[in-house]
DNA sequence: TAAACTGTCGTGAGCGTTCACGTAAGCGAA
DNA sequence: TTCGCTTACGTGAACGCTCACGACAGTTTA
C-alpha cells in the first residue's frame, strides 16, 4: 500500500513549514529566492504533486472547467472539445465532461451536478438549452459560457456564430446558382432552428420566390436524420434542386439518400452542408458547406471562460466569430 | 454568496448524527427503515448533494475513472469513449479524460497525473504505451484496462480483438477475390503494426506470394495520413489493385487518393478499412471494413475496470472480442 | 440473573490542502 | 531610543466528508 507523498512530508524533508511550501509551489511572495529553490528542489526530488482533492476542498479554486457537449461522437463537437482540451490541459486545468445526447433533462442534471462538483466554470456546447433553462443557473457562483447560442446575463456569455446570416447567404448562393426551389433541412425542436429558418426565409422573401412549408423537413442532427428527411423532402418535392442542411452530418445523410433515389448529386440536385467538418472534404462529392474555425471556437470559449473566473462581476457581450462559404463539388453543376 | 449544504447541515434537521445521515446516503446499514426514510426526505427537500472533493479526500473512493484517449476526433474512439461515459454515468462515476495525441510522452504523464489525481481505474484507448511502458504501473494501486492490447499483469487487464487474425482474413478475402498485388497502409511507429504487419504477411506467405516491403507505407492515422501513404503506394506499385488499411480513417484518405490519381474504386483498386465507423457506411463508394462492435468495447472495458477495482488481487485474462468482415462497395469489383 | 449479543445511533480523528492570522527579526526614521 | 514598517516565516482552523470506534438500549443465551 503506497502512500502519498503530502506538503507535510516535503515541508519536514526541507526543515520549513507546510505554509512555506505551499507559498514555493504555488508562487506566491512572502517567501525568499532561497528558500524557494530549496523548496522546488525538494519536491521535484521527492516526486510530490499536490493533491487536487485537498486543494478543491481547502481553497476556492479546483482548477477544473466542466464541459456539457451535445453529442461528442459529431467531428464538430469533438473538434472544439479537443482544442479547448489542449488550452486548459496546459494551463493545468482539468475537464469534465458531460454527454447529454441533446437531452433537455439530462442536460439540466449536467449543469446542477457539474456545479455541485465545484468546477471553477463551466463550458455548453449543445444547441439544446433556451435561454430561460439556462438563466436560472445566474445565481449560483459558477460562470458559463455558451457555444453557438446568443446569451448574455450575470455569469453567463457566449461565442456564436451568425447562423441566420450564414444560412441567407447559403440560399442566396444556391439561388445566384440558378436554383429556385430550395430545400432546408434541419434539427428538431424549436431552439437553434429558429436562426436557421430565418436566414432561410429571409433570403427566399427578398427573391420573391414562394415560402412552401413542405420544403422543411426535420430530423435528429445525424447522417441518418438527414438521409431520413431527404428522402421525405424529394418524395414531397420531386422538383427540388437544392437542399440546405443543418450541419454536415445531416448533408453527408442527404448525398446518400439523393445517391438512392437516383437523383445525382449536385447535377440533379445541390447539397449544402454546415461546420466544415474533415469529412466534408474527403467525401463524393466533396460538401460545400460553411466553414466554422473550430480552434478558434475552442480558443475564444476557454479564453472566456478564464476572464469570467478572472473577473466574476464583469457581463461580457457574446463574441461573434466569422464564416466563409466553402464551395466545393456538392453544389457544382456542370 | 452562496453556502453549500452540507452534510451537517442535513443532520441538523433531520435531528440526526453525521454519520447516519452518511448511512443513508450511502445505503448502509446500521440504521432503522424509519430514520432513513426521514434523512432521505430531508436530503431531497434541502437539495443536497454530497460533495465529490469531501468523499474522495475522507473515504478510499473517489467514483472518478480516467480515461486516456489517443484521439477523440477518431470516430472509432469517440463511440468507445461514449459507450463506456453512459455507463459510468449511470453509476454516477465521473470520467476524466486525457486526450493524448498519440503522444508518448503525455500519455505517460497522463497515466501518472490521473493516478495521482485519485482515480478509482484507468481505461487506456490508444495503441502508444507498450508492455514495458505500462508495467512500471503495476505497482501503483490503481487498476489499469488496456484497449486493444493484449498485456495481463498486476493491476493491469485488457480488452482486445484480434488483429493479426482479422487483417490475414481481410488479405485472404481480397486473394480470394482475385487480387494478387496488395497494399497496406498502416500508422507509423511498431506497436500495433506489429499485428498489422503479421496478418498480412501470414496471408501473402500461406499463398506463395511475394513478400514485397514496397506494399508496404505508414503515415499518422488520419484521413491525412492514408491519402499521403496511398499516393506514395500507387506511385511505386501502379499495378497494385488491393489496399487494406490500418483504419476506416485511412481508408477513406485512400479512397481519395485513388480518386486524384484516376483509379477508380474498386474497379482498378479495392479498399479495405477497420473499425466500421459510421461514415463507413455514408461515403461513397461504401467502405468494406472490419466490424468491430465498439459498444460492446466500451462496455467490456467498463464491467472490466469495475472487477478490478472491487476485487484488486485477481488477475484478469485479456478479453477477445469477435469481430467481423463487412464486405461494402469499395472491393465489390464488378 | 448475569453475561453476551444485536441493532441503532453518536463521537473524535483524519484526509491534504489553503486561508487568515500571528510572530520575530531586521531596518530606517523620528 | 522608540516606534513603525517590511520581509520571512510559522500556526491553528477550516473545508465536508468517511472511518474506526464507543455507547446504550433491548433481546437473547447460559
């Protein structure tokens, strides 16, 4: 049975007291360059590592950030996770995660038990929350910063993109391209689609063309959910020509299903995906989408999340991340 | 600022001691069906929740496993690693994940800080760590489950699917289908290779084939990785019409690269991938593969790590999971 | 009837830190 | 000298639990 090494055992080996040792290690002053070198010596000799427990529960701070994700098995999720991974793993934070399927219930627990958990912030990267659900979390001392959804309130900012703007200039492209009817393919629930139907709209309005409910089609956010609503959308609309998609999942979903039903893609019809995923550029064909810079995401909510631990008082404005159109073989008719 | 409830703070009210207030909570005995009923209710109405840090400093516990992961953008890993985070979950254990990048280095000190952070288990899912490099942690008291290497020692256990078996299967079927100049694309570096590199050579040898190292290129393993490797392959072999590869990622780099280079798949060359990720499935042309059934990985290696931890003297056999060949367009010639 | 046991509960210590103090030495200025 | 300030330490308490006990009924056993 090994037993840990404490400050205790390092202040006794190095003839100072466990708050001498603690002032070494965690660089605070009050403490003289001898002292401390002697210090550091002994605990890289002695192999210590202070214990996160002990710290968690005697300080404020636990160094650890909680993440709740929608669903990390999407490359777009996993992109972010992995670069807001890297910044706080150097930083010496730990991450917690929570995966939540989407699940309203589920993602509720997440937050109450992550803050339970004493994480110093706390990080959603899920389109499943509204802003009401999440504002009642103002009270609790826990800062949150949100992905993809404009929120900001006491102890809650976020980082987005403009969806609704994206998806405008989305159909506007398809429609300079000569396509007049468009379809949108999209989540379930009300949440995040509302940007998305609006940018849709928006964009079929200016044109004047006609706004035709049976030409949106819902489904989960999975390859399966868009070949699923694919295939309702060209079996109800057999002129379409144009499909634009939530993500590129949903696109990579709907190539497939336009592959079984005959209609080639993009020469018989156009598909547009959303994030820029890897896939997206190593599949037939490859997808024209939107692309998101993931890094920078994960950079911007760790960053975030860092001056919000940093200064709790501070309401921070949600940071607004830019787009570019990625066109590439799925929307390029001969 | 807001105080948390404490433990104390429900057995005042409840008008009962600490400890019994633990008993119910923890479902011990030595406490009567009637107290417990109270301390529960009183625990439900004050909204208390047992801190984490507190348990794991004051008990032997700390309902936290790790996780050490080479690369969660890999579709195959990501699945694994949500499988084995729902059943965690639903034991209200927290899973601590290190995302290594394949990295030697951090994994090792992944393995060291998630030991010294208190982890009850450790889950390894990266193919870096070799026997060696792993047994020096027998003797930390902390069991250890290897996925996807076979190594049984003190503390450490392992879930594995038989490589070299699986890939002189793959080898075997496309000679049976007429292929006689076959590639393979595997990662760099020689630990799992190694079992790569033995099923395929088994297969050339058992039919008097030519053992040729030229058939042979490595990369980092990524979508990235088996393009590059595959130009490299077909530029040097041209009259090459097979390529197995280390995995579906690979595989879908490879399609690519046959792609650019004119050769159509699979009419002018087969592809064969491992792990049957989803987009295996959804890219075109489907990808023929090897099944591996990654729920049940992440199962097998959670069930696995909870033996350990419940009974730390047994030595545990590795696990051999089935697997099977998915035969998809990709090496469906006409 | 005394002894031993069983069921139910409470108490003190300890886990490894940080925090808010207290203290002693050294130095300069009034 | 005397006071105050600074620098460099040390000390006790606290964080919220679990663990190993101890205590005290009530019930069984010898």
């Amino acid at each position: 049975m090994k037993k840990r090494t404490t400050i205790d055992d390092v202040a006794r080996e190095a003839g100072v007291s466990r708050q001498t040792v603690s002032r070494a290690i965690n660089g605070m002053d009050g403490i003289s360059p001898n002292t401390r070198d002697r210090v550091m010596e002994m605990v890289s000799e002695m192999g210590y590592q202070p214990s996160r427990l002990a710290r968690g529960m005697a300080g404020s701070s636990t160094q650890t950030i909680g993440l709740i994700i929608g669903n990390i098995t999407n490359p777009a999720h996993a992109e972010i996770f992995q670069c807001l991974y890297n910044l706080a793993d150097a930083e010496h934070y730990n991450v917690l995660l929570r995966n939540t399927n989407y699940e309203k219930e589920l993602e509720l627990k997440a937050v109450q038990s992550l803050i339970a958990e004493n994480v110093d912030g706390l990080v959603i990267l899920s389109p499943t929350l509204d802003s009401e659900e999440l504002a009642q979390f103002s009270d609790e001392d826990c800062p949150i910063v949100v992905i993809h959804r404009a929120i900001s309130a006491k102890n809650i900012s976020s980082i987005v993109t403009d969806t609704s703007r994206a998806t405008k200039s989305v159909v506007e492209y398809l429609m300079g391209s000569g396509h007049e009817c468009i379809g949108l393919v999209t989540r379930t629930g009300e949440l995040s689609t509302i940007r998305h139907f609006e940018g849709y709209q928006q964009a079929i309005v200016m044109r004047g063309l006609p706004n035709c409910p049976s030409l949106i089609e819902q489904e989960e956010i999975t390859m399966r959910g868009g070949y699923l609503a694919t295939h309702r959308l060209l079996k109800q609309n057999p002129n379409l020509t144009a499909i634009t998609t939530y993500n590129d999942l949903m696109a990579l979903g709907a190539i497939k299903a336009c592959q079984e039903l005959g209609r080639h893609v993009p020469d018989s019809v156009a598909i547009f995906g959303y994030n820029d995923i890897p896939f997206a550029s190593f599949c037939t064909p490859t997808l024209s989408t939107i692309r998101i810079d993931g890094e920078e995401v994960g950079k911007r909510a760790f960053q975030r999340i860092k001056e919000m631990i940093a200064r709790p008082e501070v309401e921070f404005p949600p940071a607004v991340l830019d787009i570019d159109l990625v066109i590439r073989e799925s929307t390029n008719r001969q």
